[in-house]
C-alpha cells in the first residue's frame, strides 16, 4: 500500500503545481485535488489487499497518473491526456476503497 500512497501523493503534488499555474488553473483540478486528499486519507485507515483485483486497478492506475500528471506539471501541453489518467486514478481507487471500507 505505501507505493499507492506514493503514487497519490505524486498526483497531488503535480496538481498542485498545475493549480498553481494561470496556464492550467481551473475548477476540474481543484475537485480532484478535494477527492484525491479524501482517497488519502480514506486508503490510510484500511488495509487492502494487494493480491485483490481492484488493488492491482488501482496501483496500476495510480502510476499511470503519477507519470502523465507529473509530466504535464512540467509541459502543460499534456494536461488533456493527464485528465483523462486522473479521472481513471480516483475512479480505481474509489473502487478499492469501496471494496474494503464497510458502508453504513
């Protein structure tokens, strides 16, 4: 689990710069910047496992978008294609966490 973490916190600092930028500023990051903060702290309290499916999606996803998210905070250019793998990340992670967070 601490590589997904690693891999969140990545995305969130390179949204971070991204939010920071006039060029790439705007409402989509910010929203994904509150559920990726809810993701992190939500992934710390449970323990899943990492044989399961839905953590393989959601590591895998979470690199993907660490490396597109990163790159675009360096080129701003490649911000479409870093969406669209941001939007893939939470969609995965949220599966997971749904996955090992009981609902109410």
């Amino acid at each position: 689990m601490d590589i997904l973490i690693q891999d969140l916190q990545k995305i969130i600092e390179a949204l971070e710069t991204l939010s920071g930028n006039p060029a790439t500023a705007g409402e989509q990051i910010d929203e994904w910047l509150d559920q990726l903060f809810q993701q992190k702290i939500d992934l710390v309290g449970t323990a899943p496992n990492p044989a399961s499916q839905p953590y393989k999606d959601a590591a895998l996803a979470m690199k993907q978008a660490a490396a597109k998210a990163e790159r675009a905070a360096k080129e701003p250019a490649l911000l479409a294609e870093a969406s669209r793998a941001v939007a893939e990340a939470i969609t995965k992670l949220a599966k997971l966490l749904d996955s090992v967070i009981p609902t109410h």
